[in-house]
C-alpha cells in the first residue's frame, strides 16, 4: 500500500473505531443511569432499542448520499450530528430525553457504514485487507468502550464520558473536513458495474433468480443474529457487574470484546480457503453453547466463555458479509448491503427491547438464555445455506458445460 492509502486506512478505521465507542457507551452506562434515573430494565432496554432502529435505519439513506454527495461529505455529517447529539445525550434530565437524544445520536453515527466501507473500497487497491483492518477497528472500538466510560464514570460522572466522546467526534469531524482523501471517481465504478451487467444480463438475472431464496435467508440471519447482538451488547456489562465484579465489569467487558476483533481477522482468513457456506454452519455451532453458557455460568468461567461467544460471533460476521456479496447481482452490492445494515443493526435492534423484559422479569442470565434460542434459528438457517449449496454445486457439476454461469456460485 502507497502511503496515501495508508492514510485514508488510519482515517477510517478510526472514525470507525469511534462510531462503535459511541454505539457501545450506553450499554456500558447502564447501570449508572438505572440509579440516576430509576428506571426499569425493560425501560432501559427500550431505549437501547430505539437507539438501535435509528443506528440501522440510518443505513439505506446514507447509501444514496453517499452515490449523490462523495463519501467524505457523508462522514462529515456523521461526525458533526455526533458532536451535537452526545452533549444532548450527556445533558439528559430524564429517560424520555435519553432515548430522543439517543435516538439522534443512532441517526447521526448510522450514516457511517455504507459511506466508510465505500470510501475504503474506492480508495485502496488491496481491499480485502484494508476492508479486514476497518472491520478490526469497530471490535476494538467496541472493546474500549466500556473500560474508557466506566473509568470516566467512576473518576467523575456517567455524562463525562459522553461529553468526552463528543470532543472528540467534534475533531474527527474538523479532521475529515480538512484532509483530502485518495478516493477513485463515482463514474470509473458505475462504468465496471454496468459493463458485467450489459455483457451476461440475461445470465444475471438467470444467476439472481436462482440465488434469491438463499439471499432472503441471509438477511434472515442477519435480524436474527442482530437480535442477539442488541441483546448480548446492551446487557453484558450488566451480566458481568452482577455475576463477577461490581467495579470491573466495564474492564472484563473490554476482554470479552477485544475477542471480536481477533474473530474478525481469523473469520476473514478462513473465508479465504473454505467455502463460505460450509463454514458459516461450523461457526455458529461453535457460538451457541458459548452463549448458553454465558447464561448459567459465574465468575472467571464467565468471562471465558461470554469472550468465546464474541470470537465466533464475530468469525462469523465477514463471511455472512461474503454471501451477500456472492448472492447479489453485480451492481446492486451497494444496496444489497445496506439492506443488511438495516435488517442486522435496525430490526434486529429489537433485541434490546426482548433482552430487558427477560432481566426485568427474571434476571440477565435469563436473557442470555433467550437469546441463544434466536442464535439457534441462526445456526438452523446457516444449515439450511449449506445444504443448498451443495445441492447447487451437485446441479452444476453435472449440467453441460455451456450451460455453467461464468462465476461460480
């Protein structure tokens, strides 16, 4: 990599890694703002729900103005609607106030994946590898979130750590107005995308008609899976405050989540030498019992476990992101990702909602248990993938070679 493609890596993996460091600091809050608010948990976990549907819903605006305004204008709007809406979230007076400035905040910094994924995929040459060192820095974003808040909690208040986060949102935004980033032209992509289309359009369409019952099956997955991340996420801070230590649940949080990031890079490598369908079944297989016993199991074994839930959740993620991309028409990817945004991140953002209920009615450990029953359907489906796709593979060995599409399925 030329060092101007270095640059707009940095640029991007921070921002990045900033977007989840906000998304991951109410959760880490939660149970400060329970006592200043005295709110229930189902409460708690409605407004980590809101937030959610407005972080995921945010996704299929931000694909068309990223095509229409450029990338970087996007992210400037990401950065500076974070900057504004933090201080609301950290001036809150009440619940009500929480959930609409979180609400903001959701919209503001769900801009940010199809205009930061589209800037790293126009700009560098090698792009699976700067696509796997962005995916890297959301985990470690994620991972640093609870120990950055609850060490601001515990020195001052629960708010600094929201004031904090919008400095620094404020210079990311005055960063990226300032800096010129190596970005290919808009018409150069369009142009490529068009020609696959023009030259096999019919086979396209043939190849899209024939792979859209396993593309619905992903978004599936996708809100099923998303369900459990908004569950897991919100209340796993909480689960570890209460089961293993009341003042360094923020830090064992931060172990667990540092998993994410190496499950991102060894998911990223696998995908690269197994077929992605035959893969997706084993990881989730791996993932369920981690997270049943994340919902039975106390102390250090805790910790353990709820960290081995989050590496093979996160194994998980690229190769799910790789079957959309095999399952969608060139030239639709875009959108096609967008749409996933917005299944995983916005109605599986219900998650929040279902995880409180199970807390509020009985305990976190209840929720966790739930939860696993969504991460079963996940696993159900990703069974589903593969045996179609060997079934597809068994047809196309043994169709006439003029008939084979051009890219294999």
């Amino acid at each position: 990599m030329n060092p101007l493609e270095r640059r707009l890596i940095a640029y991007t993996s921070s921002a990045h890694g900033l977007v989840h460091v906000a998304e991951l600091t109410y959760p880490a809050l939660l149970s400060r703002i329970e006592d200043d608010f005295g709110v229930r948990a189902v409460v708690l976990g409605a407004i980590a729900s809101v937030f959610a549907w407005a972080f995921g819903s945010s996704a299929l605006p931000s694909g068309y103005l990223t095509d229409r305004l450029g990338s970087r204008r996007v992210l400037l709007y990401t950065f500076v609607g974070a900057a504004i809406t933090l201080v609301l979230v950290g001036l809150s007076p009440n619940a009500w106030f929480l959930a609409a400035s979180l609400a903001g905040l959701g919209l503001s910094i769900g801009l940010y994946h199809p205009a930061g994924i589209s800037l790293v995929a126009q700009g560098v040459q090698q792009r699976g590898l700067a696509l796997g060192y962005h995916g890297v820095s959301g985990n470690v974003g994620q991972a640093i979130a609870p120990l950055l808040a609850v060490g601001l909690a515990i020195a001052v208040d629960w708010r600094l750590a929201f004031f904090f986060l919008a400095a620094v949102a404020a210079v990311m935004a005055l960063v990226l107005r300032a800096t010129t980033l190596p970005v290919q032209g808009q018409a150069e992509v369009v142009a490529t995308e068009s020609a696959v289309i023009s030259e096999g359009g019919k086979q396209q369409q043939r190849r899209f008609n024939h792979l859209l019952i396993p593309l619905l099956m992903v978004y599936a997955a996708f809100v099923l899976s998303g369900t459990v991340y908004r569950g897991v996420i919100t209340f796993l801070p909480k689960h570890l405050e209460d089961l293993v230590n009341d003042d360094l649940g923020g830090v064992f949080t931060t172990v667990a989540l540092l998993m994410g990031a190496v499950g991102q890079y060894i998911g990223g490598s696998l995908s690269q030498r197994i077929r992605l369908e035959r893969l997706v079944p084993v990881l989730s297989m791996l993932a369920l019992p981690s997270l049943i016993l994340t919902g039975f199991l106390t102390g250090a074994p805790l910790v353990v476990f709820s960290a081995a839930f989050i590496f093979f959740y996160f194994a998980n993620q690229p190769v799910f992101t790789g079957l959309i991309a095999d399952y969608t028409p060139a030239g639709a990817v875009g959108r096609s990702y967008g749409v996933s945004f917005f299944a995983g991140f916005g109605i599986g953002g219900t998650g929040g909602i279902l995880a409180g209920f199970f807390v509020d009615r009985w305990d976190t450990a209840a929720a966790f248990l739930a939860l696993s029953g969504f991460m079963a359907v996940t696993l159900t489906l990703s069974i589903a993938l593969w045996l179609m796709s060997e079934r597809r593979a068994r047809a196309l060995a043994a169709s006439p070679v003029g008939e084979r599409p051009s890219s294999p399925l």
